[in-house]
C-alpha cells in the first residue's frame, strides 16, 4: 500500500491510455448502436413488401406481334412464350423486381407485381403497355425521325431492324479509364448513311446530332404520371407535380404561337376522369383534363388533391407513337397508321383529330423533350434519372471514326457511352426487348390483397424479435459483455443490409427473413468459434487474456474466411444467373457477406482487442466469458453453482477485511454440492462399470456362441465359413483383451481405454447405420416423389401456374345475372337454401340500389357486376353449390373443392380497344379438363359459351395459366448449383483437398433434390416461397459443410507426419509392398525386353526367329502382370483388415461428428424455430415454413450421415497413398544412391 502511494504520481500519468481505450470502446459501440438505430428507421421509412404482405396486382395481356400476320379469329397473334421473355426484359431488366409472368393459353399473359412496386395500377398498365419501342431522331432538327424521308409528299420509313439487330452493354477506354457504353450491332450501311458526308460520298467529322429515344409513349406517361413517381407526402408531389408540370405546360397549351395539334394532343394527353357523388350521396364520373383551368377540381394542386385518388387518365399515349419497326407500307392506305387519331375535346368527346399517328409524333415529341430538358434544374433528380436511364438511351454527336464525340461506329457497331454500368445494362436490356415487335395490351388489372395479413405480419414480426432477444441472451450469458458487443454487431450488420435493401429497390418478402437469419446465424458462429477458442486457451491451457485472444485470432481467421468465402460464392452464383426474388435473396446475402467483413472481421477485431487491453476486462475475468469446463463433466446446474460459489469465495478470500461468517457459509455450501456431486459421480461410475462388466459379457457370450457354432460345423464342407466365423471371433477378442491404444500426438501419449474404444466403434457403427438408412430413405422420398408427382400431380400456389382463369365481360355479366335470377330451387333441396338467401339477398341489393340511382347507368352496371361477383364467390364456396347448378349431382364426375378467387373491375380492353365494359374473372387452382369442363357448364347455363362469337363489348375465354417465370428460376437454380461446384472447386483445393471436395459436392447436389422429393411428397405447394427455401437449403449446405469440415481439417493438421506414419504403419507397409512388387515388375520385364533386343541384334536372328521371341516376352509379360494384379488383390484384402484396427481416422470421425452434430442442432434449431414460428404466425404462406425446417433437416443429416463418412473413406486412402508414396520415393532415392556407391566401387 505504502508502495502505491508513492508511485500515485506516476499511476495517475497512466491513466490517459486507459482513459483513450474506454472512450474508444464507448465511440465504436455508440457508433453501432446509433446506425442500428438509423438504418432502421432509414429502412422503415423506405420499406416496400412484397406480395404476400402486402399484395400484388394480376394484370391479364394480350401479346400481339408486328412482325406475324393477324389472326382470323380476333384473337392477339403473337407467341405467348416468347412474349414472356420479352416483357420480362421489359420490366425486369435487372432482375431484382419480383415480377411473375405466366402464360394464359398460347397468345396471353398473367403478369403479377408487388404492390408495393409501382405507385398504382395505372402506372403498372403504363409499364407493361409501352410500345413506343425505339426511334432514331435528329436533335439538330427539331428531334425529327431520321427513320422517316419526305419525298413527294409520300413517306419513306425503315424499321429499326434494318439498323440494327441487338445491343449489348460494354466499356471503353477513355482518358485512360473505362468509361460504360452500349454496343450496337449495325445492320449493314442503313445507319451509315444518316451520317453526315463531305462532297461526294466520302466521310466527314462532322457528327450527326442523334438522341435515340425508347418507348415514347412510356414517357410521355411518366411525364404526366410525374406527382406517382417521385417520393413524399401526397400534397407535396402534387403541389411538385403542378408547379413542375401542369402549370408550364399550361402555359404552352395557351400560348397563340403554340399550334392547334400540339393544343389538342396535350388536352387530350391530360385528359381524365374521377368520382365525385351528388348532394344526396349518389356517385357519378366527371371528366376534364388538366390543360383547361376552367376546371375547379382541376384547376390548382388543392383541388386535385381531393379527387387524386380517383383520378385516371383516359387516353392511352401508345396512339400518339408508332411501332419502331414500323414501315412506308404501314402509313400507306389500309396499313396500320392510315387512320387518324381521335381525341378528346373540352365537350368529353372522342373525335377525330384530322392527324395520322406520324404528324402528332412529329409535333407532340419535341415539345415535350425539349420541356423535360429546359426544367431539369427544378425537376427531382432520382426522377430525371429515372427519364435518363430507361427513355434517354442517348444524346450527343456520332462519327464514323472515333473522336471527341460520346458515340462512333467501331467495325460493325455503333458505340455510345452512357453515364453509368447500371444504364448500360438496362437500356441494352429495354432496346433489344423493344426491337421484337411485341405490343402488350392489359385487358384487366385487379389489385389482389396478400396472403399474410397485418395481424399475421405483426405476430411473425414479434416471434421473430423474441427469436433476436433469446439469441442476445444466450450471445450475453455465455460470452459476457464480448458477447453482448458481438451481438450489437451482429444486428448493426443486419440493420445495413436491410437498409441496403432500399439501394436496390427491393420487396421485402418471406426471401428477406431466412437471408437475415442466415447472416446471424453465420455471425454467430464465427463469434462463438472465436470465444470457445479463447476460453480453452484461457480456462484450460491458462494462458494470458491477450495471449488467447491473439492465438484464437490467428487460429480461427481462416474459418471465418471459409464461412464467408461459403454465403459468398453461392450468392455470387445466384446474383449473376438467376433472376426475381432469388436474385433479391442473393443481393441481400452478398451485401450481408460484405458488412460480414467489414464489422465481424475488422470492426470486431478491433473492438475486441481495445476490450481485452482496457482495463475492463483485465481484472475481471468473469467479465470475459463464463467458465464452462464444469459443463464436461456433466452436471451442468450443479457444476455451475460449484464453479459460481469457488469465485465467490475466492472474491471474498482477496478483500482486505474479508466477512469470515460468510465465508464459512459458502464453504459449507460448497463442501455440500462436492459431496452431492461426487455421491452422483460415484453412482455414474458404478453404472458405467456395470455397462462395461455387461459389454464384455455380452463380446463373451457371442466368441461362445460362434465357437460352438465352429464346432458344429464340417471342417471339410464349411471351411470358408468356419474362417469368417474365426475372423469375426478374433475382432470380438481383440476389442475385448486390448486394454490400451498408443496415439501419439505433439504433446505426448495418450491411453485410450477400452470402455472409450467401444464408445468410438459403437458411435462409428451408429454412423454407418445411419448413412446406410439415410440413403435408403432418401431414394425412397425420390422414388415416392416421382410416383405420387405422377398420380396426384404437384400442389402450387399463386405463383407458379397450375390454375385456370375464366374472364367473361360486357353483355355477358348481364347474362350471369340473369342466369342467377332465373334460379327457381324448386326442389327446395335444403342443401342449396344457403345459396338462395344469397342470391335473393343480393338481388335485393342491387334492386335498392337501382331505385335510388335510376339515372346512373355505369353505376348501375358497376353495382350489377359486384353482385354477380359475390353470388360466384358464394357458389363456389361449395362443390355442391355447383353441382347442382350444372345438374351434375348424380353424375359419377362431379366438381371438387378447389381453391379459388374471384375480381372484377371495369374498363376491360380486348384486341386493343378499350371499352367502358366491366369483367369478372374466376380463378381456379386446377387444370383438370374434366372439372373445368363442369364449370364451363355452369356459365353455359347461364347463357355464357366460349363458341359466341367475342367482341368489344361482351365475351367468355378461358385461359390456362403456366409457369413461365417460375420454371425461368428452377433452370437457373440447377445452373447455379453446378457453377456453384465449380467456383468452389479451385477455393476448395487450395484451402483443403480434393477428398473434402468430393463429399461436399454430394450433399449440395442432393440436398436441393431431396428437398424438392419431401416438398412433392407431402403435397406442399410448390411456388415461390418453396423454390426460396430451397435456395436456402443449398446455402445452409455449403456454410454447414465448411464448418464441419474446418473442424475435420484441424484435427488431421495437429498430427504431424511422423505420428500419421504410426497409425498408418501396417497399411503404408502393403501399400509400399505393392508398389515395390511393380516396381520390381517392371524392371524384370524391362532387363527381359533389352535382352531380348540384344539378343535379336547380337545373333542376327530372322524375322520369325525375332518374331517368336517377341511372343515369348508378351506371354511372360502377360503372366508378370497377372501375378501382379493377384498381389494387389490380397493386398486390398489386407488394407481393409489392417484398415479396420487403425482408430485413428475413427476418432476423427466421432469427433466431427459430435462437433458437427452439435453444430448443426443449434443451426437446425434456429432455422426451424424460425419455419415453425412462420408456420404458426403465418399459416398463409406455411409452405415456406414447413420447407425451410424440411431443407434444413435434410441438409444436416446428409452432411453428417453422408459427406462426413464419404470423406473418411477417401481421406484414409489419400492419407495411406500420400505416405506409401513419399516412402517408396524415398526408398528408390536411397536405392539410386547404393547404385552410385557400389559403381564406385567397382
């Protein structure tokens, strides 16, 4: 004390870095916390979810091609299958949007979004609809179609296609660095000739003044749609949208110097309608257009805000725009373009406007471009952006040869740079799916609610953060306060890639929740491989603090590696080949693997070493982690309060005036749990004597059983049998006589006894029994899957087909009512006396409402179509319901309950024309043409058939609906599975051997398949959310067998060689004797061939002389090598006896698989926790819960059942090999050596 004193002065200089360590610490965790805090609420904010959340538009499109001849029928004539992949380049051009497309019968589409991804139905009908394609026009000159000549008052116009045939995003070197371009692949001289020349024919440098323009009427839809595309509050973006866009070009539309066409093409452009209801409620459209002021509800931001929700524009921009291959024929009379276009005028009425289609894209395109460009300053930049990216392709001069200008032609392509990577990609994507003549026409769109509902999503949102506070509290008490920052870590690595989320413009869905505990669970397994280190070094090996935490750095940075090197390359794998929400779990993980290294690697690293050097822990090792050596021994409660109650005295031992009475209370207390834990030890050991005492009993009982059945058997008749049974007996003795087995190891020598190696042969023999019924299972779930797949058909949800939509609109729903109305229930059949309260109810509504609004007819037959809507609904409710409308009752084929949905809306657009007419569609979740044919029944009675001839204003078709984007992502999922293989196998060889590779290949190939077998087999449904959790399936494999076998590394690595050469004496013996043995071989037959050279050239011998010798040599050579394969054949024999006696590889294997198998049930644990919790919260999309607790089951066991013992297998042989090699080259080198020596000699 007196020492501390006089040093004061000097102890209180030292407290500056102490002080710095603290602060530091406080900073880096406050920092943490705080970007939790922010990301989340940044992510909150921005949050967009997916479909199941929070629903999703179905969206009907006909698919017409320009390039086929029109069908007879009325029906679109473009390729249902070929148009998919070109509207998903359309609207998925990066393949991070969660579009679904499917086909509906050959010439239709099903195209379903999130909600959440488009501002409103309008503005998804814009996005699909574009079919402005692509146009060349001349900035220089009034941004004229350069496609288009004048000549004789006649137009001339060739289709992009004969300028070019694709594009293709690219780089090029500019000032020294790479700059992003597009890559156009010219059609022969066509674009050649637009640019400018000198006199004659020959080139020039001036440039040609190009701005290539893609789907015009896709913006000139954003430029109206602008207060749906820019973000903040709603009065906001419309106070935005009019001091931006209505008002400025207001101010064009009344100016006199602006002419009549361009007057009329903006009123109609911003012409809609709205709801509004009368004094006495009664609602009714009213329709204006932006342009006229005169308006009230029009007239400034106020007043559209109030009628905004129900604001709809009526004009579709595609009549403003021609198709970019369009040609002079198209505009020539009849063509596609002879007629005018009709608009609406301030009398909301649709008149001609005395222009073709070419003369309003002439006057309207300039006008607006130019406006866009005179108000970037004062337009929103992520808007613009947006304008720049998908409609702006490019705009800047064209050389023939490369010079200062942003575009050249280089060989047979049109270069042009573009700002961006991003911009390159997309506006290839959009060029060349606008070049194929597609043009989509949404016939209806409904806005379907999600599969989850609120109170559903708020229930899995509270399980899920009990699962994040349980972790946290076991992070806590195992680890103490290191835990407790390795969690803080762990959730700020989570908080940012959510947050990431909202860079890329991604949905949140069920992909978001398993990618997030993936990373977790990945987080904390590196943390807890790095503490568990630590405190065996600390704990056991009584190492210093810092020294253990150093020694577990460099021992485990290497795992950590692995791990992230295993979520990295199959998100890699999947970011580059697949596409949709697969795409989006890849993003999520590949951004999580990134934060990963940056906060659990580096951050981490540095925190934890500032903790370990403070002051905090120094003295306080119960701070560090708790001791859980006691744990081994059994007895966890007991040991713990043994352990707790030793520190407690030992704290109270160290204090200057230390509580005597209370220690003697804890050391009776501790002297009381010693002597209850050792009477429990005591009884433990009196058991396990038994078993012992039982096990050689039971090894006695079977060498006797097997003597006397030697005994009875004939030494002549059954000697083989007889040697299996001595065989047999000699392994029973030699387990129960051998009391010790030598294992060398760097410290020492180990004794093995025979109770602990009966425990490894009894653990390897469970091993192996288990692999043995694991495969046996797994190819009957195969087997059952492909059987019941084909009897019963595969189960789907909404995502992936397998259902039947039927779409009646028009007249038709007055026919349905009619039908409904006509029902007499006669038979008074009680079964149906639902139905008709339902029907009579609903007639009765529809009745009233008629009454109070005679003068409304749309909302009469809006009111009609919602009635028929639900009466449907409610028919369907029931099998017996429709069939006793279809009188199919007694019928041996009767309709079954299936799963169905009904909508309708207004406005439906067939062959391209759009109509006031409402529509309904059925869908059902079947394709059985027997029950569908039941249905069609049921609307036949209504007066509804397909063989009615289909027009405008009333029609019936039925669509099957197929997978298209679906089967898209399975095809991509087995490519990525196999490039996944490939881009680990270099990693993989380099870190391990090519024995780990081989194992781990098994279990990534069939635990996918495997998974899909017990999804088909148990009839879940197959969509998206499965196919999500049997990606995740592929990644708990890759991450599970890098942990696994990182342990099975470390353990063969303590031996060093001259310990493997003890265990693997006796096999590298047969092993070298084999090789001698052909080695020997091989110089007997090669001294034999040069004698008989000799002898043929020495003795001249003739040619059959010669001849007769060579045979001789062959037949002796033939016999040499018989002999040989003989040798090698006993030899393997006696590999596998003496094979079978070496525990070393044993050992290994038990005790992989215990670490394995701990491993794995905390990781199975989590994850089927989390499958279980969404089954229970979310029993709407239970598909994916129960799919992710089967994936990973399965991934597990076919880790720990099938790789790890596969791996044993090769690793012993590549073990015994490797050795016997290095053995038997080192012998020919002292062989060499005796040769030189001896010729000295001589």
């Amino acid at each position: 004390m007196i020492k501390l004193n006089i040093n004061e002065k000097n102890i209180s200089k030292k407290q500056k870095k102490p002080f710095l360590k603290s602060f530091s610490i406080l900073l880096i965790i406050c920092s943490l916390v705080l970007g939790i805090f922010f990301s989340s609420l940044k992510f909150s904010e921005n949050i967009k979810l997916g479909s199941d959340f929070k629903g999703y538009y179905s969206a009907l499109v006909s698919v017409d091609n320009l390039n086929e001849e029109n069908n007879t029928n009325g029906q679109p004539n473009g390729n249902s299958k070929e148009g998919a992949r070109a509207l998903n380049e359309r609207l998925n051009p990066m393949g991070n949007n969660q579009i679904i497309i499917e086909q509906a019968g050959n010439n239709f589409l099903k195209v379903l979004s999130p909600v959440d991804a488009y501002p409103n139905e309008t503005v998804f009908k814009n996005q699909i609809q574009k079919n402005g394609g692509i146009v060349l026009l001349d900035s220089k000159n009034n941004y004229s179609d350069l496609q288009i000549t004048n000549e004789a008052n006649a137009i001339s116009r060739k289709g992009i296609n004969d300028f070019f045939t694709g594009a293709k995003s690219t780089s090029v070197t500019s000032s020294s660095q790479k700059t992003p371009a597009i890559s156009y692949s010219l059609n022969g001289d066509a674009f050649k000739s637009l640019l400018p020349t000198a006199e004659g024919t020959s080139p020039t440098q001036d440039a040609l003044n190009l701005f290539i323009l893609l789907d015009a009427d896709g913006f000139y839809n954003d430029v109206r749609n602008y207060y749906n595309l820019i973000s903040g509050e709603k009065d906001q973006r419309i106070e935005d949208f009019f001091n931006n866009i209505v008002l400025p070009l207001r101010e064009i539309y009344n100016n006199t110097s602006t002419s009549e066409t361009v007057r009329r093409v903006l009123f109609d452009l911003f012409y809609g309608s709205w709801d509004v209801s009368t004094s006495v409620g009664v609602p009714y459209k009213a329709y204006g257009s932006l342009m006229d002021s005169s308006n009230l509800s029009l007239r400034d931001a106020n007043g559209f805000a109030q009628i905004s929700d129900s604001f709809n524009y009526l004009s579709e921009t595609s009549k403003y725009v021609y198709d970019s291959n369009a040609v002079t024929k198209d505009f020539e009379a009849g063509g596609r373009y002879s007629r005018n276009v009709n608009l609406w005028n301030s009398s909301n009425i649709l008149s001609d406007s005395g222009k073709k289609v070419n003369e309003i894209f002439a006057e309207l395109n300039p006008v607006l471009i130019k406006f866009i460009k005179d108000r970037q300053a004062s337009l929103n930049e992520n808007y613009l952006t947006m304008l720049r990216t998908n409609y702006f392709l490019f705009d800047g001069g064209v050389t023939e040869q490369k010079s200062g200008y942003a575009g050249y032609i280089e060989g047979n392509n049109l270069i042009t740079q573009v700002e961006s990577y991003t911009k390159a990609e997309i506006g290839a994507s959009l060029f060349n799916a606008a070049g194929k003549g597609f043009i989509f026409t949404v016939n209806s769109v409904a806005t379907l609610d999600g599969t989850v509902t609120n109170l559903m999503l708020w229930f899995g949102l509270i399980f899920l953060l009990i699962i994040a506070l349980a972790l946290m509290t076991y992070m806590t008490f195992f680890y103490r306060i290191l835990g407790l920052f390795s969690m803080i870590i762990t959730l700020s690595i989570i908080g940012l890639t959510l947050l990431s989320m909202t860079w890329f413009n991604l949905t949140v869905g069920p992909e978001t929740i398993i990618s997030s505990f993936i990373l977790i669970a990945l987080n904390i397994e590196i943390f807890s491989t790095l503490f568990e280190n630590m405190k065996e070094s600390f704990y056991l090996k009584q190492r210093g603090l810092k020294t253990s935490f150093n020694i577990s750095i460099k021992e485990n940075i290497g795992l950590a590696a692995d791990l992230v090197v295993a979520l990295l390359v199959p998100a890699m794998c999947m970011f580059w080949i697949t596409s949709n929400a697969i795409r989006s779990m890849a993003i999520v993980l590949a951004m999580g693997s990134f934060f990963t290294v940056l906060f659990t690697i580096l951050i981490a690293f540095i925190l934890f070493k500032t903790v370990i050097n403070s002051q905090w822990i120094a003295n306080r090792s119960y701070l560090f982690a708790l001791n859980t050596d006691f744990a081994s021994q059994g007895k966890f409660i007991l040991n713990y309060k043994i352990s707790k109650t030793e520190a407690k005295i030992k704290k109270l031992e160290s204090k200057e005036n230390s509580n005597v009475s209370l220690i003697k209370t804890l050391e009776d207390k501790l002297k009381t749990l010693k002597d209850k834990l050792t009477l429990i030890n005591k009884k433990e050991l009196e058991k396990q004597d038994k078993k012992q005492l039982l096990a050689k009993d039971k090894l006695n009982q079977k060498i006797e059983k097997l003597n006397k059945k030697i005994q009875s058997l004939d030494e002549n008749k059954k000697a083989n049998k007889i040697q299996k049974l001595n065989f047999k007996i000699n392994e029973l003795v030699f387990i129960r006589d051998d009391k010790t087995q030598s294992i060398i190891e760097e410290e020492g020598q180990i004794l093995t006894n025979t109770n602990e190696k009966l425990k490894i042969k009894t653990i390897e023999k469970n091993i192996k029994n288990g692999s043995k019924m694991i495969s046996i299972f797994g190819v009957i779930m195969l087997f059952l899957s492909v059987l019941l797949g084909l009897v019963f058909g595969l189960r789907f949800d909404y995502t992936f087909g397998g259902r039947t939509d039927y779409t009646l609109w028009g007249d038709n729903i007055t026919n349905a009512y009619n039908g409904m109305t006509a029902e007499t229930f006669e038979d008074r059949d009680p079964r149906t006396a639902g139905l008709e309260d339902e029907r009579d109810r609903l007639v009765a509504e529809l009745n009233e409402f008629i009454g109070q609004n005679q003068n409304q007819r749309d909302a009469i037959e809006k009111k009609r179509t919602e009635v028929v809507h639900e009466y449907i609904y409610y028919v369907f409710s029931d099998e017996y319901y429709v069939n006793y409308l279809t009188n199919n009752l007694n019928s041996n084929r009767q309709y079954k309950n299936h799963k169905y949905s009904v909508s309708y809306g207004d406005s439906f657009v067939y062959n391209g024309s759009s109509s006031n007419q409402n529509w309904i569609t059925i869908t059902v979740y079947t394709q059985d043409l027997r029950q569908s044919a039941i249905i069609k029944q049921l609307f036949t009675s209504w007066n509804i058939s397909k063989q009615e001839e289909i027009t405008e204003t009333s029609g019936f078709i039925t669509k099957a609906i197929r997978p298209a984007t679906m089967m898209w992502t399975l095809t991509q999922i087995a490519i990525t599975i196999a490039v996944v293989i490939l881009a680990l196998l270099i990693y993989i060889l380099i870190r391990f051997k090519w024995t780990y590779y081989i194992a781990m290949v098994v279990s990534i190939v069939l635990a996918p398949l495997i998974t899909v077998a017990f999804i088909t087999t148990l009839q879940i449904p197959l969509g998206n959310s499965s196919i999500i959790a049997i990606v995740s399936s592929i990644v708990f494999a890759v991450t599970a067998l890098f942990i696994v076998f990182g342990k099975a590394r470390s353990l063969v690595a303590s031996k060093d060689e001259k310990s493997m050469i003890e265990f693997f004496k006796k096999e590298i013996e047969i092993v070298y004797d084999t090789k001698t043995i052909k080695r020997q071989m091989n110089d007997e037959l090669f001294d034999l061939k040069n004698q008989m050279r000799l002898n043929i050239r020495t003795n001249k011998l003739t040619k059959d002389e010669s001849k007769k010798l060579k045979l001789e040599f062959k037949e002796i050579k033939h016999n040499k090598k018989i002999e040989y394969k003989k040798v090698k054949k006993e030899n393997k024999i006696k590999i596998n006896r003496v094979g079978k006696q070496n525990n070393y590889l044993s050992e290994v294997l038990v005790k992989t698989f215990k670490f394995g198998f701990v491993r794995c049930s905390l990781l199975v644990g989590l994850y089927a926790l989390v499958g279980a919790l969404m089954v229970v919260s979310m029993p709407t999309i239970s598909a994916f819960g129960l799919s992710i607790i089967i994936g990973t089951v399965v991934t597990s066991l076919l880790v720990l059942f099938i790789s790890l013992p596969l791996w044993v297998v090769f690793e012993q042989i590549r073990i015994r090999n490797n050795l016997a090699r290095k053995r038997f080259i080192n012998g020919l080198y002292v062989s060499n050596e005796e040769q030189i020596i001896e010729g000295i000699n001589d």
